[in-house]
C-alpha cells in the first residue's frame, strides 16, 4: 500500500504525490505501462476528483469502498446512500475524493457528494429553464422547501400550489412534479414551481371541461375553499360554485356543516357561463324537491307537528320536513294575547301544535297558525258579553280617539272619545280618564269578524237630551254660567257640571266683535239668554247681547236660574 501520509509529510503537493505513486508502482511493475493502467482504472488523485469505486466490505453502518491503488474509504451506510437496506458488497459507485489520506490512514470521500455533482451536471446538460421536472420534497426550510431532483433545488412556498396551501409541511416527503423556474449556474441553484406546472395543466383541463360540460351533468369534484356564501369545487381545471342554498332542501346554518375542504362530492350542474367561466353547482338537485308533493301532504286545516328553526320579528319558521318549513306570522300565535316579539312565545328547537293556513307551492311557502289550533274565544264573546252588559275593567291605553279598556285577559274594548259624556265636549280621553283607572262600562256591541267590542261609558247613566235638559232649558230662559273656553268663533258657557251652550261671537255684543277676549275673560260669570236648544244635534244657543238688552223675541220673561247639582230628568 502506498504511504500517503508520508509522502504528505515529506511536503510535497498533490501532483507531486501523484507522480510518486506512479514511480512507485512502476517500480513494482517491471515491463508494466503504468499510463495504461491509471487509464484503464481513471483514477486521479486529487481532492475534488470523483472516483470509481467498489464496495468491498460492510461493517454495521460503515461501507468499506475501494477506490483503486490499495486505497480505501469508508461511507456512512445511513447517510450517503438513499437506500441503505438495498447496499450490497460487490456494488460500484462513484464517490468524491475529498481527502488524499486522513489522519487514520484511509482517504476520505463522499458518495451523495458525488452524486449531486454528477446530478448537476446531467441538469446543466439536459435541463433548461421551462422543463418538467419530478423530486421529493426532502425538506422545510425558510420561505419555502427543499425538492431533491438529482440535486437539491429549492420551492418557494409562493410556488407550492395554485392556492397557497395552509401549512406546506404537509408536502415532506412526498414526490411532486414542478417546472424550472431559473438556473443559476455561477451559484449552482435551481428555482422550480410546482404551481406554474399546475397552471398549464389546469388552462388544458379548462379547455376541455367546457368543452364538454353541460347544465344537467353529474360531476365529480373536490371542496377548494369554503366561504360564508357556499363552497367552491376544482371539478378538474375550473371551479365552480356550490352556493348555500343549493346544498340543502333544508336550512343550512353554514356550509362547513355540509362539506368540509379536500371533500370530494358528487354535484349537479346547474348553470355554465362560458364567456365568465362561471359554473353553478347544486348538491341538493340529485334529489327530488320535497316541494313536489307539499299540497298533497299539508291541507289548509290540517293540524302538525314542527320544529322552530328560526325566530325573527316578524314571526317564526317551523319545520315540518327535512327542507320543508312554514312561516308562523306573529299575528297568528295569540287569539288574545299581546306579543311584542314570537321570542315571548317561542324559541328555537321547540316543538309545537300549528295548523296549516295557505300553501303556496310555486313560491315555496307555507302559512301556518299557532293559535288556530285552540278554540277562538272571540266567537263566543258575543254570548258572554250582549249588547247592554255592564262590564268592569282597566284604561290599558289612550289615543287620541278613545281608550282601550281590558275587560278580561288578553281581551280589549274600545271606549270611543264620543261615548264618553253625554254633555261634556271631550276633544281627548285623557280629559276624562288615565291609564290604569278601573272603570265600570256599558257592552255597546261586539264584531266577532274584526274581534271587536265598543264600550260606553255614558250609557251608564240616562242620557239627559232626552228628559232633563228638554225640560230645564228652552229659549227665552235667563240662566248664569261660567266662561269655559274661549275660540275664535265664540265662547262655551257652562251651565252646570258637564253642560255647555255656545255664545256665538255674534251674540256676544251689539257692536262688532272680533276677537271675543276683547270682551269676555276664562273664569267670567255670564248671564245669558237661550236662543235656542237642539236637540238632534245636543247644543244649546245662547245670547249675551240679548240678556243684556232684555229682549224676550215674543216670548214671555222667564226668570235667572243657576243649577248647581247635576241634571234631572
């Protein structure tokens, strides 16, 4: 065996050592043509050089290689082989010299540094910007991942996949095809995309779906991304939309609760746009319609079972299938009952009794009733409460039209302003009564149609326009009142608690008045004379001027009378 590391020692370079080394075995080799034999084996050594090697021993994870001229290097069997289970003795392999002799006596070389050399070469030779090329992702690394195609070349993570890929670790270890982006030959690297590749092959998969795509088709395909709207689907080169309402004949909360992402479905095709490449899928279109048979299965009248799926100010929705659902409307819980909003009834996951009100196949739409489903108590309010029926209750509300007055639970009548006094002028209930006052009334009439009940509450006592006021004033009569209210065509005079005649700003004095403040105040004591008393129209006539002069028109003097108490009849 040649002594290297004497040689070394005595300082000669590597050319030099390699020079005696041919002396040496030329020496040993009488008649021998050493050129011949360094040709034939094509060792050179010098670090850098790749040699041609053999294994010729393995011991545990240690490769004995041979490398020619009695020298030998030893491989790690787990590191330098890409399949250690498969090295055998006897395998040739080309290894780098990286060090004529170490220190142990034995030459240190390296066969995956060999091999990226010999890799690189055959790229530089046989590849160019553009081409194909297939590799294992060996690892990640920052900003992308490590792609072994002969030599390591790097992925930007940019490049990975047509859409960025939530976390692109998941690709170690598998083998991609991807295309040469750049090579750099002074800095020996290579720049591939995996996602250019996937472009190209997704422009032809294109071409050829809408070729042969058809509204109607059943297609397979995969679940890309999934918004809040529906899903996208990769049906081989173009996606199409899955939109929310087509996943379900049933009511769909979200999408993810009806596919879930990398899914792979069976949808129907529903619309193709050729001009936008929009394709319209549907999922719930490989089934019938419940809707088919929905007038069949629910008639008007018909009592069910639902389940409250959903509750909104206008009402609330029922299910009574999968994909069939009616819409209770707030109007319809309560015969009687005030609701605000169907939470104060409802909530969601209930079930309840309704009644089916109207079907509506072509709009899809089902009217439905909760309080359909117990006796009206409005068709025997009639019964209960005739006409002429003295009922007790509570002032629930005013407008400016009258009172509503509960007269049982859930159960209102309406006390119109007009119904309020006999003889008072009321302009607004509020004048009369407050909110929360128990009242006694009188049941003038009830409208089971409009669920309706007018109230009364002059009726409780005889109306004086009949007997008293007919026979306590008629004109010619002297009386005393009080100023009331003062307007612009005259002044009311009471005349006794909840009666009232009209001075007219006529009759208020002989000259010519035009504003009756001018002459009479709020407050004043009046003694005025009856012109007239109307009965059909319930007002009373009074004249002041007329008082004042004494003027009788014919009729005999009457005396000055002031009641104090209320009206007799």
């Amino acid at each position: 065996m040649v002594d290297f590391k004497l040689l070394k020692e005595l300082g000669l370079d590597d050319d030099t050592a390699n020079q005696e080394v041919k002396n040496v075995v030329a020496a040993q080799m009488p008649g021998g043509d050493l050129g011949q034999m360094m040709e034939k084996s094509g060792q050179a050594f010098t670090n850098g050089s790749i040699l041609k090697g053999k294994i010729v021993n393995i011991r545990g994870d240690d490769v004995v290689v041979e490398i020619g001229l009695k020298s030998e290097g030893v491989l790690s069997r787990s590191r330098e082989f890409d399949s250690p289970a498969e090295v055998e003795i006897g395998d040739e392999i080309d290894v780098l010299l990286e060090q004529v002799e170490s220190e142990n006596g034995l030459v240190q070389i390296s066969k995956r540094k060999a091999d990226r050399i010999r890799g690189w070469e055959s790229i530089v030779q046989t590849k160019k910007e553009g081409d194909p090329v297939s590799g294992k992702v060996t690892r990640k690394i920052k900003g992308g991942l490590l792609v072994d195609i002969g030599v390591p070349v790097f992925l930007p993570a940019s490049q990975v996949d047509i859409r960025r890929p939530g976390e692109i670790g998941e690709f170690v270890g598998r083998v991609i095809d991807a295309e040469i982006l750049k090579i750099d030959l002074e800095r020996k690297n290579i720049v591939i995309s995996r996602r250019k590749l996937l472009e190209k092959h997704r422009i032809e998969a294109k071409q050829k779906l809408f070729d042969d795509i058809q509204v109607g088709q059943t297609r397979k395909g995969t679940v890309k991304n999934i918004a809040d709207f529906g899903a996208f689907v990769d049906l081989g080169g173009v996606d199409g939309l899955l939109h929310i309402t087509d996943m379900s004949w049933g009511r769909v909360n979200h999408p993810s609760d009806m596919v879930k992402l990398d899914q792979d479905i069976e949808v129907v095709v529903l619309n193709v746009d050729r001009d936008r490449e929009k394709i319209a899928l549907g999922l719930k279109q490989k089934q019938a319609s419940p809707w088919e048979q929905v007038e069949e299965k629910y008639i008007v009248g018909s009592r069910l079972k639902g389940t409250v799926t959903n509750i909104m100010t206008y009402g609330a929705f029922v299910k009574l299938e999968e994909g069939v659902e009616g819409l209770v409307h707030i109007s319809e819980m309560s015969w009687t009952k005030r609701i605000n909003h169907p939470s104060e009834m409802l909530s969601v996951g209930e079930e309840i009794d309704v009644v089916v009100l109207e079907v509506d196949k072509n709009k899809q739409e089902i009217s439905l009733g909760i309080k359909q489903t117990e006796a009206n108590p409005w068709t025997v309010l009639g019964e209960k409460y005739p006409a002429g029926t003295v009922v007790a209750g509570k002032v629930r509300n005013l407008t400016n039209y009258g009172a509503f007055v509960e007269i049982e639970e859930g159960i209102d009548g309406l006390l119109h302003v007009s119904d309020i006094s006999w003889t008072k002028k009321i302009t607004h209930p509020s004048e009369a009564l407050k909110k929360g006052d128990e009242i006694k009334c009188v049941v003038l009439s009830v409208d089971q149609e409009k669920n309706r009940v007018a109230l009364g509450l002059r009726q409780l006592t005889e109306d004086p326009w009949v007997h008293a006021i007919p026979s306590n004033y008629h004109p010619g009569m002297i009386v005393k009142g009080k100023v009331t209210k003062i307007t612009n065509f005259g002044v009311f005079v009471e005349l006794e608690p909840e009666l009232e005649g009209l001075l007219h700003i006529s009759e208020i004095s002989e000259n010519k008045v035009e504003n009756p403040q001018d002459v009479v105040k709020l407050g004043d004591e009046l003694e005025v004379k009856i012109i007239r008393v109307d009965l059909e129209d319930r007002k009373i006539g009074l004249s002041l001027k007329r008082a004042q002069q004494g003027e009788d028109q014919g009729e005999e003097s009457k005396p000055v009378r002031k009641f104090k108490g209320g009206l007799e009849g």
